[in-house]
C-alpha cells in the first residue's frame, strides 16, 4: 500500500477539530487545514446528502467583506461592488441585497485565479473564496483594489455546509424563516444569542445552506443540527464525489490559472452586458476566447466499468490524444465512474466516444452532459 | 498456515510452495470503500516490493505490493463482481490473489501478527 506524501507544514486547526475527531472523523491536511474526510465513508456520506441532509465544515474557506469609503452601509457596498467589477466578469453592481453570484477571479490573460460566491449582503459584499488559495486571493484583492476599499477577513468565523433534501425543514425547524430564502439568496438569521448568515446555496447538487457563523457559537450550532435525526456529518470526501456528480469544477484541478472561462464551460458566469463592454482583469483575452471559440472545452465522461480514471489521465480518440482528464472518481449514485476532462472541441459533443488511459489499460468513456446527478435546487414553492 | 505482513499492509498466507496475498483490516479502513481492484493476470512474475495490484477507492487509486517474488496463479474472480468484499472480508473472502513462493527466504524479513498488530498501534 502506498502512503500519501506527508506535508511538513503545520496545520491549523478547525474550530470543531476535537467535535469531529469525538465523531470518528479521519482529519486529514489539506489546505493548510486538518480536516475531516470522512466518518461513516464517502459511499454513505454521499448517499445520506442525496436522500436525507448532512454537515459539511467549510470552515477552511475565506470568508471575505468588502466595503467603500462610506463604510458599513448599503452605499459602501455599492462602492465596493463597483470597484470588484475590475477584477471579475459578473455583475455585481446590479446585485440586490441578499441576492448571490458565482463568479471567478481572473489574471490578465483571462486565466482563472479562483471562483467565489459574491453576495450583497447589505452593508458589505460578501466573497467566499477556496481555501487553498485565499491568501493569493486577499493579496490578489489588496493589490488590484483602490486603497479605499476596505477588506476585512472574517477569520473568526466558521462556516457549516447544511446539504440534502431535507435540510430546508431541519433548518426552518431550528431558524424559523430560513426556509423561505430561495436559492442563490442569503440572509441574516439570530439563533441561539448569536447572528448567523445564512445562504442557500452549496457544492452538491441539492438544496441546502451555507452558514456563517462566529467560531465561538460553531460548536453549539453544529451539536443542535446533528441532533436531528435527518443530519448526520460527511466529509471532504463526499463533498468531492457529490460536486464531482452536480458538474461542479474544483478549482486547482478542473480550472486554473491555465484554463478560462469558456473553456471552462462557465461562459453563464460571464454577465451579458460585460461581455462587450469588459472593464475587468482579463476581459480582453476572455473576449477573444468568446469571439474565436475555444479550441478545448470542459466536458463530463461516463465510464464503461468500474475502474476509475483519475486527474491526469490522457483521453484518446483512436490512436490521437484529445484531452486529459482534470477530476475523476467513481460515483456512489450512479454507481460507475465518472470524470471531468478537457478534450478538443471536435470531440467534445454529447455522445462521442473516446477512452480514457488508465495504466496502460483503455476504458470506453461517453461524452455526456453535466450534472451527472440532476440538481435539486430549491427555486420557491 | 502462517501469515505474515508487510510494512506496506499486505498479508501472506503460505501453505507450502503456493501463498495467499491480500491487504489488512487496517489497509481497507484508511483506504475507506473499495470500488474497483485490478488483479494482476495468472502467470505474471512478481518481484518482491514491486506493483502486484491496484486497489480504487471513491477518492483514490493505491498500489498493492507483492509482499514476494514469485508467480501469479490466480486472482480473486470474487472482487470483479463485488470489489467491497475488500472492505467487509479483507484478511478472508476479500484476498486479492495467488502466488508462488519464489524465494522462501524472503518471507524471512516479513512480521507476523503480533509484529504487525505493534506496528500498527504504532502509526
């Protein structure tokens, strides 16, 4: 059996670091972090998100707030929103309070540096970045922002992840009128003496939350939620294979900065009326991508079998390489394995079929649309 | 029949000049659920330490080590149909596959149980 590099770096820790390991997590570093993979297994986990509700800590991620010179108040939000529009392709000035977007930070040639959910949250707007790259973020953020916009690192709060189809009627159990947010909204709750900022929104595929909450309330909030039946804990394991099943890109493998927005098959996050118009980092190369099409593209395989391909496999199409798989597993609800991949645009099309080389072995893959497992977003009753 | 493990936590049983390899309770649980094993093919030489198979969990693809040198005589068909069989029946109906005892000496280096159990507790 082959071990996994050790890293010498030291860990921090998570604000419930001693409620998972009492709950029989298996930490394990990543971003900086020791963090939870799994406690059942990634199998279970990944089946109890799609058929009842787990609790993700996400606490590695950044929580940002940005506001202009008029400070905390709605028009040092706009302030803000205005000055991030320079960094990212979204439209964030028409963003109305408790109003959502997923947006990617991008270099100047149109590469992508990371990608965030970007809230209005009423006094400031709220950025939640990746954790293996929020320092490069706020760095990023400091440099290219005017002096006048106030950053500020949320770095005392926590941040649970309440997934799966019941979680909207645990959380209104336990926060009355949560469940009246709609997806790709947020807003500010009181529970339990303490403020919680609440976004419906998440990494699976299914309806859910995001919680902000200050580290010193984490643990109270985290005992009430798995205290109902309907929530048990996952890990970052199935958190992996659930995004993977929704579509949804994780950065650092299926966008970097060696990959762009198209490509990416996240041209949506390019807001029509700055397409044109640009006045962001990047817009130039980005509109040429547009304009030109790109010569690869993001797609989803589905294998034949069940040997998965991992991220790096090289895709074929007969004996010509069309592409490289970026993230791969094999998926507990679907029960084989799939992939994302970047391959040549004339291989790209829903049903063409391609193989995948794994150690010398070739799998049949089927180009096919994503999500894998449809999303089950909650869009108003 | 004795059984000896490796520092890479692959178990051997040998039962005169034909052994049973397969990985340990403690292997399948870091490893978390198997989906998929890649058994190496009756008649492939085997080098002692070197690649024998690949065990796919959810997240990961890991290397299986041939605990000793010597020839494959069989995989275990069982883990085509039921790959979990790893994880439910590691150190029994979960083995991985057959080989020949090339060099007897070399089992020499191996620990037994107790060894192994301390080297565990150890990690």
């Amino acid at each position: 059996m082959s071990d996994e590099p050790s890293e010498d770096i030291p860990l921090v820790k998570l604000p419930l670091d001693s409620w998972h390991r009492a709950r029989g997590a298996r930490m394990v570093p990543f971003a900086g972090y020791e963090m939870p993979i799994q406690y059942e297994g990634i199998v279970a986990e990944n089946n109890w998100t799609r058929s009842s509700a787990s609790l993700f800590d996400v606490s590695h991620m950044g929580q940002l707030g940005l506001t202009g010179p008029s400070g905390d108040c709605e028009a040092g939000a706009a302030e803000a929103a205005e000055a991030l529009e320079a960094l990212l392709p979204g439209l964030i000035t028409s963003l109305k309070t408790g109003r959502m977007r997923y947006s990617m930070l991008l270099d100047e040639n149109g590469g992508i540096l990371d990608d965030l959910m970007v809230t209005n949250a009423g006094p400031r707007i709220a950025l939640v970045v990746n954790g293996a790259v929020k320092w490069d973020d706020i760095a990023h953020l400091r440099e290219h922002l005017p002096d006048e916009i106030n950053l500020h690192h949320f770095d005392d709060f926590a941040l649970l992840a309440l997934q799966g189809p019941k979680a909207g009627e645990v959380l209104e159990m336990l926060v009355p009128s949560t469940g009246a947010l709609t997806f790709m909204t947020a807003d500010l709750f009181e529970w339990g003496g303490t403020h919680l900022w609440v976004s419906r929104a998440g990494y699976t595929g299914e309806d859910g939350f995001e919680i902000a909450v200050h580290a010193d309330h984490v643990e109270a909030l985290a005992d009430a939620l798995v205290a109902d039946e309907r929530v048990k804990p996952a890990g970052l394991g199935a958190r992996d294979s659930l995004r993977l099943e929704a579509g949804l890109p994780l950065y650092g493998h299926d966008i970097t900065t060696e990959t762009d927005p198209v490509s990416a098959d996240l041209t949506f996050a390019l807001s029509k009326k700055r397409r044109e118009a640009g006045g962001y980092m990047g817009h130039g190369p980005v509109a040429t991508v547009l304009e030109q099409g790109a010569t690869k593209v993001r797609v989803g395989l589905i294998l034949e079998g069940r040997m998965p391909a991992r991220e790096g496999a090289e895709v074929y199409a007969g004996d010509e390489k069309v592409g490289v798989v970026t993230s791969g597993g094999f998926s507990p609800t679907l029960g084989k394995p799939i992939a994302m991949a970047y391959v040549d645009m004339s291989h790209a099309e829903t049903g063409a079929a391609l193989e995948c080389e794994v150690r010398t072995k070739r799998l049949p893959a089927t180009v096919s649309p994503m999500p894998f497992v449809p999303h089950r977003y909650f869009r108003g009753s | 029949m004795p059984r000896y493990f490796t520092d890479e936590h692959e178990w051997i049983d040998v039962e005169d000049d034909e052994a049973t390899v397969g990985i340990t309770d403690y292997a399948q649980e870091q490893l978390g659920d198997i989906v998929f094993v890649e058994l190496p093919e009756a008649g492939t030489a085997l080098d002692k330490g070197g690649d024998a198979a690949v065990v796919e969990s959810v997240k990961a693809a890991s290397d299986v080590y041939a605990p000793i040198s010597g020839e494959v005589t069989e995989g275990n068909g069982a883990l085509e149909e039921e790959p979990a069989l790893v994880n439910s029946s590691p150190e029994e109906d979960g083995w991985f596959f057959k080989m020949t005892v090339g060099d007897a000496s070399e089992l020499e280096g191996l620990m037994d149980e107790a060894a192994y159990k301390e080297f565990v507790e150890g990690l």
